[in-house]
C-alpha cells in the first residue's frame, strides 16, 4: 500500500511541485495508521519511520515561506524531549484553513526539505561580530546554512599560545579556589565548543539543532545550560555525574546530533537528497540556470583581470537590439558591450537567456555585478589567508594614502612563507575615516588619523580576516611619525597586541630618505631644483616636448621625490652626452619668438653649463649608479632580509671605499666633467671666494680648482649620505634582530650561544615551551653540520629546504621568522599604484568592496577562481528569482 502511495506522491510531486503535497502525503499516512490503534502513538511511529525512509532528515528548525507562496505552516507545541523516556506532543498541520492535530513521539524529528534560500532567513556577515565564527554571536537568531555549517566546522579555537581560559570561583573548605575551562575539555568532548563572546561552554548542535522546549525528569525544566545560555560553572565537568556526561547522555542531545550530522551530510552532498532526486526536473533547471550565469560571471572576471571599466553613463535595463547598430540604452558600458560580443560571436545560451527572462531577472545590473566581484573577491582572499594560516608565521604590511575622490584608503598586505616561497600578497583596502566613525559614535568630535587609530584599524581588520596576531613576527611600514614613534606609533600599538611582532623599517625609504640629504650640500639641492625645472619647461607644451624628443630620442622623466626608482633614473639622465643633447634643446628654444620661452630657455641654459651644475650632476651620478641596483633588488616580493642586508652592506662598503680612494675617484669624475665642458665650449673655474666668508660651504681652501670641487661637493656628499644610512639602518636591523646567528658559519663563539639564549627565551611561546637547554644543543648539532659542508646555501629559503624539521624543528622556526620579516613596503606601494588605475576621475564615485573587489582581481590574476564555486556562493546569499543551487 505505501508503494502505492509514494507513486501518488511522486505523480504530484512532477505536476504539482511544491511542499503542500508533501505535507499532505504525510497527514494521509498519519490518519491511516491511527486508525484502530488505541490512541494512535504505535502506528504514528511506524508510520514516521516509513516516511522517514522516504525523505531523509534535513535539519531545518524553523520552516517559513515567503507571502507570495500558498500558505503552509507546522507549528509545533509543547515539544519536549526527555533524558530517560519520550513523551507525546502535538503537531498541527494547517492546509489552507483546515487545521489537524495529532500526536507525535518525542524521539521522531518531523522534518521537512525545503529551499537553503528561505526568505526569511538572515543572511549574517561574517565580517560584523569581533569573532565571526564565535556561535554566541548567533544564539536565537535565524541564521543560514552556510553559517550553520561555519559554526559546525569551523567553530573559532582558543589560540594555542598565550590564551587564558574562563574561570569561576568556588568557596571549598572556607577557601576560595579557581576553577577553568580546559582546553582537553574541548579535545575529549567534540560537541564541546568555548565561546569567547561569553566566556563560557556551549553544545554546539543543541544550539543549533535543539527541538525541545524542555528537559530533565519531568521535561519541564527550560533548556538554558549549554544550549541557550553558556556554562560557566567549571567545578563539576568531568566525572560520571558531571555536567558534560549527563549532557551527554540526554535524549534531546543526542536526537540534536544526529540533526547536525545529517545536515551537513545535506549541505555537502545535495544530491543524495530525496527530494532532488525525485524531481529530476528541478536539477535539470538549475543546471540550466547554472549555464546562463556562466558567461555574465567570465566576463567579470576578464574585466576585472585586465583592469577594464564595466558600467556606462545608462545600463540599466534589459540588454536590447544586440543585432543591431542602435541600442535603446545611450553609452553602454564595457560589461553590456562585452555581452553584446559574445552574443555575436556564438553565445547561443547567453542569448537566449537575455531574451526569454523578465527585465528583473536578467543578473546584468549593478547590484549583480557588486555581489559577483564580491564573491570573487571574497574566494581570492579566503586563498590568501588558508595560505597564511598554513603558513603559520607572518607579517603585516600596511601603508595608507589618499585616492582620487579624498577619501583616506589603507593597504594591508600579508608576507609569508608557503610551499618554501616567500609570498607578499595585497588583500584589502579599507576607508580609515569610515572605520573611525563605526569605532568612535561621537560625531562631534574632530577626526583625527592617529598611530592608535591606524593600529586599531589594522587589528580590526586582521580580526575580521580570523588571523592571530599572536603569530604575526614583523610589522612593516614607512618611516614616518605616526606609524614609526616609539609614544604612539601604529607599530608601537599592536606591537603591545603582537608580542612577537618586530618593526621592519622599509629599507627603500630609508635609502630614498638617505639620498635626499644630500640637499644639505647646497650646490647638490640646486643641481637637483635645476634638474626639475628642466624637466618641467620641457614637458610643459607639445612644441617643447618636441624638441627634446627629438634631440634626446625620447621624452624627458621626471624625478620623483617618492618613487625610488624614478628618482634615480631621473638624476641619470643628465649625465654624459645626454647632458650636451639638453642644452642643445635649450639652445634652439632660445631662438624662438615667444620671449618668455626664450628667455626661460636661456636662463635654463645658462645654469646647465655652469661649472657648479656640472660637477654637481656627475658627482650625484656617481652616487646613485653605486644605489639603483639596491634600489631594484628592495622592491622584489621574495627578497628576505640576508640578502638585503647584504646588499646593504655591499652598498655601504663601496661608498666607503669611494671615500677612502677619493682622491683617485674624483679625479677621474673631474676629467670626465672637463670632457663634457669643453664640448660645451665653457672652462671649469672656481668660484669667485671672498676671505671674509669662512664659514660658507663653498669656501673651501685649495691650490687648484679640481681639489676645491673634491672637498666643497665630493667629499660632503658622500660623508652625508654614508652617515645618514648608518644612522637609519640600527645595529638591530642590520643583524635581524640577532637572528642571523643561525646563519651557517665555520665556527661559533659563547656569544652566539648567549645569543641563541635570548632568542629562545623572546619567542618561548612560538617555540612550544621548549627548554632553553635543548635549543641550544640544537643550534651546536646545526652548526656542526655546516662545518662539515662545503655548499652552503645563500638564502634563507634554500636554506629551511635543507633544514630537517625532525632534527632540527626549533632551527627551522627561527629560520621561517627570518624569512617571514619584510623588507620593505613596496607591495603596498604597488597597490597604491592600482588604487591610481582603478578609482580615476571617470570611476572616482566607487563604493569600497567594489573597488577591493577590482583590485583583487587585477592584482592576483594567478589565484585560479572556479566559475562554479561563483555561482554557488552567490545562488546561496539571498532568494533569487531563479535558483542556482538545490
């Protein structure tokens, strides 16, 4: 008879197609059953069980349809469950304004399979609460099945360092004794989750899945402890009679297990559904779904990768006359041309979803394509932190500036080590003057970006992220006031939170900083205000641009004050015959009618062939020559920090040498510049000197004038940017925070041990609590096996590959921190540079996740993005009009 029945159901199911059928097949089977059976409970049960076999159990607690639907509602009353036996309640069925009641045992879930996109259900942002994943954030809210799901696998852990647990005091004996929560709690009991919202325990399914209403003998007693409120009585956990075995023990926990189990057996598997393997028809749509989205989400994707703007002036609407030259909609955007081009190139599917679905139905809008970036956005950056996490050690590196339309963006960035690779990966912008108003409520007050601002922000976000910054071992930053001062420097204040972390300085911006004293030298800082007024006159009209382009054979670059490789390549320009090639330009533009172009010309021109300004640019030259190839190697990605100090070092000896032989190295400078003077057709001389100036630069005693330029500008330049890098670049930096004692060396001395010493009591924590003693005979046994070798790696990542972390696991730690510290911040200076691209004037109205979004899709073009994990993730985050998910 039951056969019969299900082929019934079927038949309606496919004609029909909605739950009312469902719920009217199982009030049939009840009715059937009952009938003759005393007061109905036995045949009730196996009557469920049948049906149970027929639709498995989806966890759902609450069942609500959206006003539009056919009304159909259970209610459930008085549903109780009982730890020793179960008891009757009842359960009403109302279909259209007939109401049925009957009984129904405590020990059977009625359940129904609906839609995962039930319109009444919240959908929670994981970035809202401090602890995204903490399950006390959602206790009595309705939340979705990915959040369900979240809570149940991903439940926020203690962190393994440096964490103290809840506690309560017990009076025992007349003395007061603490009583915590232990972390082997959570190992024995795997329900058993800590909630950091409320200091307290909680049971992660009957939080989550709980049906009764009451509990204990009678089944009367609320449910509070561990499913509605958290357990904070740590005095009598454990034991036979203990509050987790007897938890464990009742019927409504073990029937919320078994709900939770199958639920996330449901949630990954939706096709062992019944009910979607009943309605073929309903799969078979949604794939179809599924194909239309497809190509609207690739070219999303190829927009944002190739950094191509998507709306127009007007693309609202339906995408119209795509076989036509004239379209409804005036100035389309990218995004609707770029559909129009695959519709006549072949798309067959796109077409005919363009034209067969409602004008609200078509997911071409702006708020689609936001939701779409967003979810690309979101899988890239769940990529970059399941690699940081991996990873275990990291950086922060973060930079603030401000865009086009004003609005004040910091960049954070993480630096890491993964797969044995140094990785430095952008992951958001963020609005500062934004987050300080969600952080400060009083808007009265003036806004100010301060060092603790900045570091309450970076902490924020890097808590949104789910990231412990008990792992984070460097901190990353320019050398300005606010980020930099030891009072209340942004590094200073989450140094406070990161006790690990150490300040990395940008070692770009200390050698930029450095270069730029050698304005002190005052025939150096007019060389250089010359230099810029040259490139300024220059690419001031096209007449003039002209000329020099002509006569150099390509356009005139001007010399940035910030970007570090600019400046140098700027200076450079002026050396040698392209010296002689710009006062040839100079020359002709003299000639011209326009007085004031003319004269500005001749003043120009005037300056270059002075004998100042040409032993001034050779002599700069020479410098930055000896500097932009450690400019260079500081700004690549994978560079850590033995290769830069060693390139640092390299640098400062070869200034110091420069120093040392300076009369054998200016005097061929000096020839050099008498070769480019006599090509000018001019005489290097000294400047006329008065005995009475003694105390200006330039007076300077000397029998000749090649001594005199030697000691008013060689001399005093290298002496200034010589001490100006030692002084910048501390002892501590330098020797990476005495890390590199772990470098291979022939030999070790007792300082090196005393050193090893410290450093294992400083990161105690990371290193597990491992004995001081065992470290250091670890460190004896790794230099022992260095002494023996005779290739020995030059890097720190060739170096941890050689390094076996069965022997020595505490020397690898120590040489994974050294390649996780930061070299310098140009990551966040190139997302700074793609800030410039994507926010323009044309798109300077961009709200924030679209443009972290676009940035994200243009910066990491090798994080692979699967099209069908898109169009999932979006199928779930809200009711659409058709379905893209079962």
């Amino acid at each position: 008879m039951y056969i019969y029945l299900i082929c019934i159901f079927n038949s309606l199911l496919s004609v029909v197609g909605c739950e009312i059928c469902m719920v009217k097949f199982a009030w049939f089977c009840l009715q059937g059953d009952s009938k003759g059976k005393g007061d109905g409970t036995s045949g009730l049960k196996r009557s469920l069980k049948k049906i149970d076999s027929f639709f498995p159990k989806k966890p759902r607690l609450e069942i609500a349809h959206s006003k539009n639907s056919s009304t159909t509602t259970i209610e459930e009353n008085n549903c109780i469950a009982d730890a020793s036996a179960s008891t009757a309640t009842l359960l009403t069925l109302t279909i259209g304004e007939e109401k049925t009641c009957f009984p129904v045992t405590n020990d059977i879930q009625p359940t129904i399979c609906t839609s995962t996109s039930d319109s009444h259900h919240i959908k929670t942002s994981l970035s809202q609460p401090k602890f995204a994943s903490d399950i006390a954030c959602y206790i009595g809210k309705n939340i979705d099945d990915s959040t369900k799901a979240m809570l149940l696998e991903k439940h926020w852990q203690p962190p393994n360092s440096n964490y103290t647990f809840p506690h309560c005091v017990v009076n025992k004996k007349g003395k007061q004794t603490k009583k915590y929560a232990q972390k082997s709690h959570l190992d024995k009991f795997h329900w058993l989750v800590l909630s950091h919202k409320d200091q307290g325990l909680y049971c992660k399914y009957c939080a989550l899945f709980v049906v009764a209403l009451g509990g204990g003998i009678q089944t009367k007693t609320p449910l509070r402890r561990l499913v509605k409120e958290p357990l904070k009585a740590f005095d009598n956990l454990l034991g036979e009679n203990g509050v987790l075995l007897t938890h464990q023990r009742n019927k409504y926990h073990e029937l919320a297990v078994e709900a939770g189990k199958n639920f996330l057996l449901s949630f990954h598997k939706p096709e062992i559904n019944v009910m979607n393997q009943v309605n073929s028809q309903r799969l078979k749509q949604i794939n179809e779904n599924r194909e239309r989205l497809r190509p609207i989400v690739k070219t999303i994707i190829f927009c944002g990768h190739q950094n191509i703007s998507l709306r127009g002036h007007r693309d609202d609407g339906k995408l119209q006359n795509y076989d036509s030259d004239d379209s409804v909609v005036a100035d389309e955007g990218n995004f609707r041309a770029l559909l129009k081009f695959r519709i006549d190139s072949g798309d067959i599917t796109l077409q005919q979803h363009l034209e067969s679905s409602k004008s609200n139905a078509t997911y071409i809008s702006k708020t689609v394509q936001n939701e779409l970036i967003d979810v690309c956005a979101e899988i890239i950056q769940e990529n970059i932190l399941q690699n940081v996490r991996e990873a275990k050690y990291f950086s922060i590196l973060f930079d603030e500036t401000t865009d086009i339309s004003h609005i004040s963006q910091l960049s954070l960035s993480f630096r890491y080590l993964h797969d044995g690779i140094i990785k430095e990966h952008f992951v958001t912008f963020c609005d500062t003057y934004d987050a300080l108003r969600r952080e400060d409520n009083k808007k009265d007050i003036e806004p100010r970006l301060t060092g603790v601002a900045l570091a309450k922000i970076v902490q924020y976000l890097c808590t949104k992220f789910n990231l412990d910054l008990s792992w984070c071992v460097g901190i990353g930053t320019d050398s300005c006031s606010v980020m930099a001062s030891d009072t209340k420097g942004a590094v200073q204040e989450l140094m406070k939170i990161a006790i690990h972390a150490k300040r990395c300085p940008c070692n770009n911006h200390v050698l930029n900083n450095s270069l730029a004293r050698s304005s002190k030298v005052v025939s150096c800082r007019n060389t250089s205000g010359t230099m810029r007024k040259v490139v300024a006159f220059a690419n001031a009209s096209a007449k003039r641009h002209e000329i020099f382009k002509i006569e150099l054979g390509a356009a005139m670059q001007g010399i940035c004050e910030t970007r570090w490789v600019e400046r140098h390549d700027g200076h450079l320009q002026f050396q040698g015959d392209n010296l002689i090639k710009i006062c040839s330009a100079l020359e002709k533009i003299s000639a011209w009618q326009d007085n004031k172009t003319a004269n500005d010309a001749h003043c120009l021109l005037q300056t270059l062939r002075s004998s100042d300004f040409i032993i001034c640019s050779i002599c700069l030259s020479d410098v930055l020559c000896t500097t932009v190839s450690l400019s260079r190697i500081l700004q690549s990605n994978s560079i850590d920090l033995k290769k830069a100090t060693n390139a640092i070092n390299d640098t400062l000896s070869v200034l110091q040498n420069k120093r040392e032989n300076v009369d054998v190295i200016f005097h061929q400078l000096f020839e050099e510049a008498k070769e480019v003077a006599e090509q000018l057709d001019i005489e290097i001389k000294c400047p006329r000197i008065v005995s009475k100036q003694i105390h200006r630069a330039n007076n300077q005693p000397a029998q000749s004038t090649e001594e005199y330029f030697r000691r008013a500008i060689y001399i005093p330049l290298l002496d200034s940017i010589i001490s100006d890098l030692q002084d910048r670049l501390s002892p501590d930096v330098l020797n990476l925070f005495q890390l590199c004692v772990f470098m291979p060396k022939s030999e070790y001395s007792n300082e090196d041990i005393e050193t090893v010493k410290q450093l294992a009591t400083d990161y105690t924590l990371l290193l597990d609590n491992t004995p001081v003693s065992v470290i250091v005979n670890e460190y004896r046994l790794w230099m022992m096996k260095w002494q023996r070798s005779q290739d020995i790696p030059q890097s720190i990542s060739d170096l941890i590959l050689n390094c076996d972390i069965d022997m020595y696991p505490n020397i690898r730690i120590f040489l994974c921190i050294m390649a996780t510290l930061p070299v310098s911040v140009a990551t966040a200076e190139r997302s700074f540079s793609t800030l410039r691209r994507l926010k323009s004037w044309l798109r300077s109205s961009m709200v924030e996740d679209r443009l972290t979004g676009l940035a994200l899709l243009h910066v990491h073009k090798n994080v692979p993005i699967d099209v069908n994990d898109v169009i999932t993730r979006f199928g779930r985050r809200s009711k659409r009009k058709i379905d893209f998910v079962l």
